[in-house]
C-alpha cells in the first residue's frame, strides 16, 4: 500500500480514510492533537504546562505533539521504584528529554520515604495513581505551572468510564472532561489525547523512533475491559472515537460545583477525607 504522496504506508485507518508513510502520518497525527486541543479547548497557548511522561508510548506521543505545536512545557516523571521497569522508564524519560530539548522533572516517591512495592500486593495499581495524581498537582502548582497535561487515551476514558458506572459512581464521568479547570489547591488538568487510540499512538512513536519503553509495568494487571473494547471497535469501526465524544459531552453536563473538597490534616492538600489518600500511603506502610 501507498500513501498519497508516493512512499510506503505505514497506517491505513478506515475510520479516518486515509493511508499515509511515515512524514504525513506524524503531521495527520499532530494536526489530530491539534484539532481536539482546539474543539474541547485543552490548553492555550499562553499557558505553562506541564507534561506527565511515563516512558510508554502514549506520553511519548504526547510530548512530541506539544513540541510540534509550540507549548510552553516540561517534562515530568515519577519513578516509582518498581525495579528495572522504572530503571527502563527513567532512562525513556531522559533520552525523550534530549530529542525534544525539553526539561524533564524527576520526583522520586522513596524522597517520601517509600516505594509503590510497599503497598499491599493488590493495592499496588491504586497506589501507583494515587501517588502520580498527588504529586504532578503539588509539583506543578509549586513550580508554578498552570496546567497538567496527562497521556490519557480513548481507551482509559472508555475503560474508566465503564468501571465507574458498573459501580455506580456515575458522578465521576466529571473527571473525563478534556479539561478541568484548577480550583483550590488542584491545577488544572488536560488529555489532549482523549480522542486518539493507543495504537496511533505507537504508529508516532515506532514511525518517528521516538525513545520509549515497551516494557509493561510488572504490577499491571491484565484488563478483560480493554480486551472488550478492542473487540467492540473490531466490529464497530470508529466506536472508540464517537463513544469519548460521547463521554466528553456527558462529563460536561455533571453539575460539580457543590462538591466538597476537604483539606488532609497533615500535608494540606485537597482530600476527601480528614486526610489524605496520599498521606495515608505514605504513614500506613
Ligand atoms: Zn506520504
Ligand atoms: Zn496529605
């Protein structure tokens, strides 16, 4: 297969109708970023963000769309301490911070006095979120920037919301909103790539060779979920993409303002309980 201009295709997409080679796709790519950023109002372009990379594909793919169109950013990263996985992850974050000239932040959580290891077995993925949720918020409003920008992709959209609804927390479809704005202690929060799949995502990063990681979490467990909604979008062409519209427009009609933030008693953060999930990690262990 070729794509328009002549050269090898490396994507065919049936949703979008194209067939493109390694150039045009990064450009379609960053044009995709470009358009959703600019329907759902994401970021602007006077904003300090601050970008959240995993070492995986997608937060790769992230951090080289905000580079292509402009953004004031840096780079953040949280090693976790999980053994060569975070020793693979740091090494990702550093090489991606020299390709894109960006500054990459580190925070260790064993500065905090502990490792995602010291967390009950089956807790660790919870923890992990908890502990990278707390500290991109307290690490970007100290250093001053306006927004954070995580990596999530349709499919953790799809994911978390089907989850939530299961269990009846039909109330947090507000927390997938392309944007949340800060309030309080909390920054603000952007997914520029809530429309795009995982598998663009690596089509970018594979394409461009982009420095990442494809060594997994070893905590991470596999999710019948995400099988599911792979299975959906075989058979339903473009369902990824019209359900996250679907959502964002759903999230936005969640009346959120009578919710209640509670400060924890010992760090000061914003927490829903006298303190901290944050907190409660770190002194329970
Ligand atoms: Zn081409
Ligand atoms: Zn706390």
């Amino acid at each position: 297969m070729k794509c328009r201009c002549g050269k090898r295709a490396v994507f065919h997409s049936k949703v979008y109708r194209v067939t493109l080679c390694e150039d045009c796709y990064s450009k379609f790519y960053v044009n995709l970023v470009k358009r959703s950023v600019k329907r759902y109002g994401i970021l602007k372009s006077s904003e300090k963000i601050l970008a959240c990379v995993s070492g995986g594909k997608d937060s790769t793919a992230m951090a080289y769309a905000l580079k292509e169109l402009g953004y004031n950013f840096e780079l953040f990263h949280v090693d976790l301490g999980i053994d060569d996985y975070s020793k693979e992850s740091l090494k990702a974050v550093e090489e991606l911070s020299q390709v894109l000239d960006v500054n990459l932040n580190v925070v260790k959580l064993s500065d905090y006095g502990f490792t995602i290891k010291d967390a009950n077995r089956r807790k660790v993925c919870s923890a992990c979120g908890i502990a990278k949720r707390y500290l991109m918020n307290r690490f970007a409003r100290e250093r001053g920037f306006d927004v954070v920008s995580t990596a999530h992709t349709s499919e953790d959209i799809i994911l978390f919301f089907i989850k939530n609804v299961l269990s009846g927390n039909v109330e947090y479809v507000a927390k997938l909103r392309p944007r949340i704005e800060g309030h309080d202690r909390l920054v603000a929060k952007a997914k520029p790539l809530f429309e795009r799949t995982e598998k663009e995502n690596a089509v970018l990063v594979l394409s461009l060779n982009l420095p990442f990681t494809p060594v997994e979490c070893p905590f991470a467990p596999q999710d019948v979920w995400k099988e599911i909604i792979y299975d959906i979008e075989l058979r339903k062409r473009g369902f990824k993409q019209n359900f996250v519209r679907g959502i964002a427009k759903l999230s936005e009609s969640v009346e959120t303002e009578s919710w209640e933030f509670k400060h924890c008693k010992i760090c000061g953060e914003v927490s829903n309980d006298e303190v901290c999930s944050f907190c409660k990690l770190r002194l329970k262990r």
